[in-house]
C-alpha cells in the first residue's frame, strides 16, 4: 500500500483518545492530537449535534474529562444521554494494530432544559438509565482505532481496496456491532465519522507465545452477534428473520514473522421455533412451536451461514432422549426437509457417550468429522499474498450452546492449530501441542477462559466442564464447581434474567423509550403483579415458622403437639408446593418486549 493510500486510511479511522469539555450550555469533544482542528459541539438546549472548527470555541473555565472514544447516544425519559469510554487497558496487538479492552464508562445526560419529570416518570427514568449500566458492565466489550475486530481475517483480505477506504464503522459486520443503535445519531452524519467507534462484545485474548525457541502470536476472538441477544431462558431458538439465539463466532489466530493463519467455528441456538421460559423448575421442558413455519426461518439461517461460511457440519450435542429429544427430532427433519446441499448434520449425544467421566469418548465424535475438518482447512497469507482458505464450518451447539459446545470447539480448535504450526514449520509431524510445557497451558487457559466469558454473558455464571478444557481430564472438584454454578445460574435465571434481558433489548434498540412529554402509553414497568406473588409467600413463611416453633416449643400434651406441627407442615408443604405449581408468576420476567416477540 502506497503512502497515499496509508495516509487516507488513516483519515477514515477513529481518534485514538478525545477530551470532553463539559459547560453549562454545550459538550465540547476534540481530539487530543494538537494537529487536528475538528471539534464536536453537542448543544445541550437544542440537542444538536454539529462538527466545527475548534478555533476558541471552547471557554477556559470548562470541565474537562479524558475519554477514550464515545460509545453513542440514547434517549430516556429525561433526554439524550452519552456514554463514552473513560477507562480501558490493552489487550494486545493484532497485525501490529492495538486492541483495547473497555474496562470504565461513563453515561452523562447533556440536555440541559429537562422536561418536567413526574415522580414515577423520575423513578422509571432512574430504572432506564440501570439498565444501561447494567449493559454496560457485562463483561466484555473490545475495540480498536485502527483494526476491524468485527470482522475475520479471510472477510477482511477478501474485500475490495475500495472497502478498506470506508470509515470503521461502516465497514463493521451490522451482526457484532454492539453499539450500532446508539451510534446511529452520529453515524447519521457522514462528517462525524471520526468519531464513530465501533465496539464489539465477546472476548478477545492475545498472547505472545514460544516454542522451541520459534516466538509467534495466538489469539482467540469471540463475536457475540447482537442479533437475537438475550439471556439464558428468556431468548432461545430463531426469529422469523433468520437470527438465532446465542449466536457467536469464535476465531483462533496465529500470527508467526509474516504469516497469518486464522480458522473460524460458530456456534448458535438450536434454529427452530421454541422457549423455555423459566418457572422455577430446575430445567423447564422445551416447547417447540407447531404453527410457526420452522423450515422458512430455517433455510434463511443456513442460506445466511452458508454465505458468510461456506460448507456447514452441524455438530448437535443434544441428548437423544427426555425433554431434549424432540430438539433432536425437529433439528434433523429440518435438515432433511431443506435439502441444502451445503449442510451435513451429525447428531452426537453427548451425555449418553461421555457419562461416568468416560471423555475419551469424543474421540468417537472427532472421527466423525475428521474428513471434514481436513477438507474445510484454514485460511493463511503470507506477507499480502492468500495461501489458502477456509472452505466451511463446524456449527456446534448444545441445548445452550456453552458447555457441551465449549469442550468441542477447544478440541477442534487443538486439532487445526496442530496443522497450522506444522505449516509454519515451528512443530513437525509427529510432534504434540500437548507435550509443548510453555505452550500447551497458554492453548487451553485462552479456551477455558473464552468458555467463562461467552457463559457469564448468555447464562451469568462462568461455563461448566471447563476442567477438561483447562487440564484435558475431568475431575471430581470440576464437577463440584459444576454443581455450584449450576445453583448460582438457577438464581440468576429465574430472579434476576428478566431486568438483563429488558437491558439488552433497551441497549440494542428493540425497545424504544418514548420521550416524557410525548409518552402516551402507560410505561411497561409498571405491570401489576398477580395477587399469588404476594400471598403465596406470605403464607408459606407463615406456615413454616409455626411449624418450626411447634417443633421446638415442647407441649406438655405430646398429641396436640404431633397436630400442630402435621397441620402446620401440611400448610408448609401446600404453599410451597402452590409456588412452584404458578411458577411463572414468581419468577422475573422481561418487561419491555413481549415474550411473543422473542419466539416468532
């Protein structure tokens, strides 16, 4: 690339660090490079949002705040609001380029002239804005000034020179563009596109690493799609439009003097029409929708997947029997009803095979599809020259595409990395990831930890199984650590989901607040609870405390005593019992999309 060209490139790329001014009329936003003359002026009585030249505007007692980038704009009851980036660390490098780690936001409203907020209008707007906090503490969201983390290596070499010319944010994959929505006011305006930046959430780790005295660079990327995003319980299946729930891409990159080798695997709800709304159970029965058009929403999916990916090896880890099966049974007829050439469906029950700690196991499912995986390769160039690409892809998911998913995707992952070193000429034939001691623990930390992260963000606890993933075997204090965030996660999922979900559907836009003075609707966050969320309980605590003082308070008549505490256990028993029953009057459920919505 010519000078020129390097140079224009670098026109069309964010600033790498701003200053905010803050008045009592106007924010102020430049770039902290002296030689830049642009300046951003956002009027905190009209709203409007205007690129000048900064030539004095700003007055000398301004406050001022360091930030690192704008995250974008939204609107709540009391106005505009911006979030920028006031704290973040480096991840790494990536083709010499710096990536960035979000680790401190900040969200300022900057309308200055507030409309008269009513106190329930005051509490809702206070409940709004944690919302967006609550969003923006999810772990974990990456950028970059000057590299497209939204995007894999064999997208970006294969696009046109004219591509690389366009502003970052428009260049970005719209399905890993987290902060698209809140963007769109600036993106409106072509003149601020500087000051777009373009975030991604997922994880990203990067590691320099050695072998055999031959040094190169491993990182591992996952792409969290912003499409059909949501929690656990609450957002499963497909939309009508194609979009599965938990959909992620996760890219493994070696970087080695000037060769770059990456390989892509994706993973994503099973895409059928269907829920399992939390009700207290322990794990609510799938239901699969008999009057949605499964296969229509099906083909959009894999015609879109195809597109991106090429070949498709559906790997389905689903158990063959109880509540899963009929996810089994759906997930193949679709297959075969599609007739896509393109896909090839492997159902492997991975709890039927892998039981009583017998993980060796999916050695059975790796012979399955060892043709495939030597047929798909990967994609490597050397210097700008590509060398070879990467054909297909494995789709792997179980019933929440994280655990079982996980230890699958590490283990293929191992096997291409294996073929990609001795392509690089850093391990030979015959020679084990494994028995590389400086290596093989950086391989599997990076896997266990991408496992934690992408779990914590879909069911709120860190993934389960990845004791196999950190040491290759599975142990007895790895299935105590399982039992402990299952319990966390059934916490989580069933009192906790419905506010994470409603901050997710705010962030990206699926629900739109509505402006104070032109409200006409009565707010969504202030539905009435059902008489049993309060009776229920009460009763219960009630009949539980006089069972427990019939039990220890002695009687001097021991039959009267036996009485109470059966009448009193009963009445235990029957309220606690009737909880469960009306499960789904208990539990916390989204406010802000109907739940229909999330199934079409």
């Amino acid at each position: 690339m010519s000078a020129t060209e390097n140079r224009l490139q670098e026109l069309m790329l964010p600033y790498d660090s701003l200053r905010l001014h803050i008045t009592a009329t106007n924010f102020y936003i430049e770039p902290v490079d002296a030689s830049i003359r642009d300046l951003v002026i956002i009027d905190r009585v009209t709203n409007e949002i205007v690129l000048s030249k900064n030539e004095g505007r700003i007055p000398a007692d301004a406050e001022i705040k360091q930030i690192y980038g704008i995250v974008g704009i939204i609107r709540l009851l009391a106005g505009p609001y911006l979030i920028v980036i006031t704290r973040r660390e480096k991840v790494g490098e990536i083709d010499q380029r710096s990536i960035w780690k979000i680790t401190g936001t900040e969200i300022m409203s900057y309308q200055r002239t507030l409309f008269h907020l009513n106190e329930q209008q005051t509490q809702d707007n206070a409940r709004y804005l944690s919302m967006v906090e609550t969003v923006l503490a999810l772990e974990s969201y990456y950028y970059s000034t000057t590299f497209d983390l939204t995007h894999s290596l064999q997208r970006l070499a294969n696009t046109s020179p004219d591509f690389k010319h366009l502003p970052l944010h428009e260049r970005a994959d719209t399905r890993f563009l987290w902060n698209g929505f809140v963007l769109r006011e600036l993106m409106q305006q072509p003149e601020l596109g500087r000051y777009c930046l373009p975030v991604l959430h997922g994880f990203v780790n990067i590691n320099e690493c050695c072998i055999k005295g031959r040094t190169f660079r491993y990182v591992v990327i996952s792409r969290r799609s912003c499409y059909r995003a949501g929690t656990r319980y609450n957002t499963r299946g497909i939309d009508a439009e194609g979009h599965v729930a938990n959909f992620v891409e996760t890219e493994q990159i070696v970087e080695y003097g000037n060769a770059r080798c990456s390989y892509v695997q994706t993973r994503g709800s099973v895409p059928l029409f269907w829920n399992q709304f939390p009700d207290l159970s322990y794990k609510p029965k799938p239901l699969v929708s008999t009057s949605e058009d499964h296969l229509d929403a099906f083909k959009r999916h894999f015609d879109t997947q195809v597109y991106h990916y090429g070949r498709q090896v559906i790997v389905n880890l689903l158990d063959q029997k109880g509540h899963e099966q009929q996810l089994v049974d759906g997930y193949g007829q679709m297959v075969t009803s599609s007739e896509m050439k393109q896909i090839r469906y492997v159902p492997f029950d991975f709890h039927k095979e892998c039981k009583a700690m017998k993980w060796y196991r999916l050695s059975l499912l790796m012979d399955l599809i060892d043709g495939d995986l030597k047929q798909f390769g990967y994609f490597m160039s050397q210097d700008t020259t590509v060398v070879s690409l990467q054909s297909g892809v494995f789709r792997t998911n179980c019933i929440d595409c994280l655990d079982r998913t996980n230890v699958v995707q590490s283990m293929l992952a191992s096997r291409v990395l294996h073929s990609q070193l001795v392509k690089l000429g850093i391990l030979v034939d015959g020679e084990r990831l494994e028995d590389q001691p400086l290596f093989d623990p950086v391989f599997k930390n990076a896997w266990a930890d991408n496992a934690d992260v992408c779990a914590k963000q879909y069911a709120g606890t860190g993934a389960l199984k990845t004791d196999f993933t950190r040491t290759g075997r599975r142990t007895k204090s790895g299935l105590m650590r399982d039992g402990w965030n299952s319990l966390v996660r059934y916490v989580i999922n069933n009192f906790y989901d419905g506010f994470r979900q409603d901050s997710m559907d705010l962030f990206l836009g699926h629900y739109e607040v509505e402006p104070a003075e032109g409200v006409t609707k009565v707010s969504p966050l202030r539905q009435e609870r059902d008489w049993k969320f309060f009776a229920l309980p009460a009763v219960f605590m009630v009949a539980f405390s006089m069972c427990l003082i019939s039990v220890l308070i002695p009687d001097e008549h021991f039959s009267e005593q036996v009485m109470y505490v059966l009448f009193w256990g009963s009445a235990s028993a029957i309220s606690l019992g009737s909880i469960y029953y009306y499960g789904k009057v208990f539990v916390n459920r989204p406010k802000l999309v109907p739940e229909k919505l999330k199934t079409e």
